[in-house]
C-alpha cells in the first residue's frame, strides 16, 4: 500500500512549535498526522495504544503541550487515559475526536477538563486552526 501525505497548505511556521502525543489505532491516520503536522513545525509523536501513549507522558509530562486521541482504542481508550493523565496532573491540553460519543462519555470528558471534544473525521485544516489558538 503506497501512503501519500498531502502538502500542507501552510507556508510559514506555526506561532509556537508544540510538543504532540498522537494516538489512533489507525496507522495510517498516525502517519498522516505526523508527517503533516511535523511539515508545520511542530514535534509529534505517534501512538496505536492508550498504554503506550500514557507510558511515554507519565515519562515526563512536562514535555508534552497537547495530547490528541482517538476516543476507541485498544488496550485503554481516550476517557481511561485522560483519567489517568488527570490523576498526575498533565499539563498539557487534551483534544479528543471519535466517530461516536455518546452523551454520558461526553460529559465525562467536560468533567475531567478536555479542552476539545471534536467529531472524526478531523481533517487537518481544522486541527492547524486550533493548534494556531496555542
């Protein structure tokens, strides 16, 4: 299978280079994002997993300004990792998109303090705005 990653519209650098943790159990929606948002300057790292993902912030929270996750993956999904990163206290914003939330897990994110809750597809023109607003 042949991966085509679209140019980035974007000509300058963003306002503020960030520090991304990116989590999809799709890869080829990991790579997309990755090799995209890296075009725009930013630092981003992929994951397949939620216990990978959480595994490398607990690491060392301080180094990530944004975390995005999918909210239906294996192993820990999106709600059980933002829980986990509340608990030691991420600094970083938290953005969750998914095909289907329902009302009860959508308000368990607002509870827990999810910057965005946002409806899959994201397409990547609407994702460089909101990392513009850092």
């Amino acid at each position: 299978m042949s991966l085509s990653v679209p140019e980035s519209p974007q000509t300058a650098k963003p306002h503020k280079q960030l520090r991304i943790v990116h989590l999809d159990d799709m890869r080829e929606l990991c790579t997309i994002v990755q090799v995209s948002l890296e075009r725009d300057g930013h630092k981003v790292e992929s994951f397949n997993d939620g216990l990978a993902a959480l595994r490398r912030i607990e690491a060392n929270p301080q180094t990530v300004d944004l975390f995005i996750t999918d909210h239906h993956m294996p192993k820990l999904n999106g709600l059980e990792v933002v829980r986990h990163l509340r608990r030691i206290s991420f600094p970083g914003r938290i953005f969750i998109y998914s095909s289907e939330i329902d009302d009860d897990v959508n308000a368990e994110y607002r509870r827990l303090h999810a910057d965005r809750v946002m409806s899959k597809p994201i397409l990547l023109p609407e994702l460089r705005t909101l990392l513009a607003e850092f």
